[in-house]
C-alpha cells in the first residue's frame, strides 16, 4: 500500500446511495453463448449489489433480444423505469472474442437501439428527481462510448447542464476505436467530478493532449502501449511519475478524483492529496469482461460513503478479481464482497 497526504473522510457510516447510469445495452455474444454487457449495466449490477438504488437510463429495441434483456433485468433486481424500448432500431450486440489470457475484444454493431436515448423534459425531469431525492448521496455515470452518436451527446450534455452540483458526476472511459475522438473525450473530462480510466488508455490520452499538459506516461509504456512491464520492474518510479501526472489532469480539468487500472498490476486512486495503490490479487481467469466495471462500482459506492481511499482501492480489486474469475461481467456475488466497507 502507498498514501501520500491525509484527507478527512468525514462520518464512517454507511449512507443511502443513488446511482443512474447513462448509456449502451447490449448483448455480448461470447464464445461460450450471450451475456448481459455494456459497461453502463454491469457497473449498475456491482452497485446493487452494494446497497445502492440503481437506475439505467438507456434503451432497447422491440424485439426478442431486447425483451430477453427485460427478463434479465428482472432477474438481476434492476429497475426498469428508464429503460426505453426503441421501434425504430435493434436491440445491440457485440461480438466479444478472447485472447489466451481471457482479455476481451470487441466488434460492436452500429445503427442500434442504444445509439438513440431520447431525453426530452418528462424524461429530464425524472432523472433529476431520482438523482435529487433528500437523505440520498447520489452519482450520475457516463462513458464515452454511447456518445458515438450526435442524438446521445446532446442528450448527456442536456442531463449535465440540468444535474446540481451535489450530484457526483462519474465517467467510466471506454475508448473503443473508432468510435471516439479528441472533441469526444474532452467532453468527458470538463464535465467529470470522478474520471476512470485504464492504463492503456492513460497513455493515449497522454499522447492526444500533450499541447495541453506536458506527456509524462508515453515514454513508459511497453509494447502493448500499458504500463505493465514498468510496474514490474520499478513500482516506485511509476508512482512517482504518476503522482506528478495525476496532479496535471486533475488540476487542469478540475477532476476530484482519477481512478486508474493496470490490469493485473494493480490499481490507483488519486486526489490532489492522496495516492492510494493495491495490487491485484491473483486468480485463475475465465475471462476478464466487466471486471473494470465492478472495479468502477465499488469505487463510486465507497466515495459515496467517504470511506478512505485505501480501503476503497482494496475493496474494488478484491471484486474485480472475483469478476476475472467468472464468466461474464453479472456473475452472483458472495455475501462478503456485498459488504465490503463494514
């Protein structure tokens, strides 16, 4: 474990947490048959299964997948109240293949049912009541894949404008070529409060804004363009070039908070007072879909309660660890990773 600074985390116990979750829902067709995905519902699905009252705010299309996904919501206790069913586009799907280690890659299909979430002020006006209910600490969560299309940015951006300040602002990057762009990204992090990434994505957004901060993570990366092999071989330098790195873009885009993966390295939660890293916990991998997800959940769940970002950090690799070890990003989880700030 290594801290830099102290914060005052305030009351330790448990609060009432709301989270609604913006963007794609879809099937992952894995080799081993279909699963529930998109990073937006299987983040839903490990915040639930930490207390929170969940929402997602995407959509379907009217069709027998999409009404399979209605079943599978209620099966996984996940509230359908703004979930849209779409007539005019598919249900979607993602052709999910894995490597030898279990790591996924995508052939995501365009032209969906996600692609199109429909915000208008009825729509509007029940988001921020859920989001603004007194006695609830809530988040609002986005990625940047949904935003693939110019209808799905103007309906965040109209959330965004619309959501108070008390409502922590959480996005899970998700940079799947060629879906994205500078402009894409930007619009990400100036209206981010919390801003997850992972370290192969780190570098390329290192890489991309170097005129606006100086790149300090380009020249680390290994042949996979990630921070592996560094971390191997000198944990201490990555800490030090990433506290300094981490200091720039929160400063520069007035983060709160950046949580970084690295894979089976291990993982950081930075502030502008504090680093906390933990190391992954090793287990024999099935595959690795949704473990970033459950990582984000139990981060966003333990910031919500002020819990110490040492503990939180701990906490979210033990899930994501139990994620790598099942097949899926929904897998049931034991009583004990429920519970894991008590």
């Amino acid at each position: 474990m290594f801290v830099r600074g102290f914060m005052s985390f305030g009351s330790m116990s448990t609060s009432k947490t709301r989270i609604l979750a913006y963007g794609e829902l879809l099937w992952d067709m894995l080799p081993t048959g279909k699963k529930l995905g998109g990073a937006p519902v299987n983040f839903l699905y490990h915040a639930k299964t930490l207390g929170s009252e969940v929402r997602a705010l995407t959509s379907v299309g009217d069709d027998e997948l999409g009404k399979e996904i209605l079943a599978r919501f209620d099966e996984l206790g996940i509230p359908r109240d703004a979930l849209q069913i779409s007539k005019l586009a598919p249900t979607g799907v993602v052709d999910v293949k894995l490597d030898s280690k279990g790591t996924p890659s995508y052939q995501i299909v365009e032209n969906v049912a996600w692609d199109d979430i429909r915000v208008d002020s009825a729509e509007l006006e029940k988001t921020l009541q859920f989001l603004t209910e007194p006695g609830y600490r809530s988040a609002f969560y986005y990625g940047s894949l949904a935003l693939r299309t110019a209808e799905n940015k103007s309906s965040l951006l109209r959330i965004l404008d619309a959501t108070p300040s008390n409502v922590s602002r959480v996005c899970d990057l998700n940079l799947r070529a060629p879906f994205y762009d500078r402009d894409t990204i930007l619009l990400t992090l100036e209206n981010a409060d919390v801003y997850k990434l992972n370290d192969v994505e780190a570098i390329e957004l290192d890489q991309m804004f170097d005129d606006k901060i100086t790149s300090t993570l380009a020249r680390l990366g290994d042949s996979d363009a990630s921070l592996s092999a560094v971390m191997r071989d000198d944990l201490e330098k990555v800490k030090r070039t990433l506290s300094s790195w981490a200091d720039a873009w929160l400063e520069t885009y007035d983060l709160k908070t950046i949580v970084l993966t690295c894979g089976a390295s291990g993982a950081f939660l930075f502030n502008r007072d504090e680093i906390a890293f933990s190391p992954s916990i090793e287990v024999a991998v099935k595959d690795s879909v949704g473990a970033g997800d459950s990582f984000a959940a139990v981060c966003v769940v333990g910031l919500l309660n002020d819990r110490p970002y040492s503990q939180i950090v701990e906490a979210a690799s033990r899930r994501a660890a139990f994620v790598c070890s099942r097949e899926g990003g929904t897998p049931n989880v034991p009583d004990d990773l429920t519970r894991p700030f008590d």
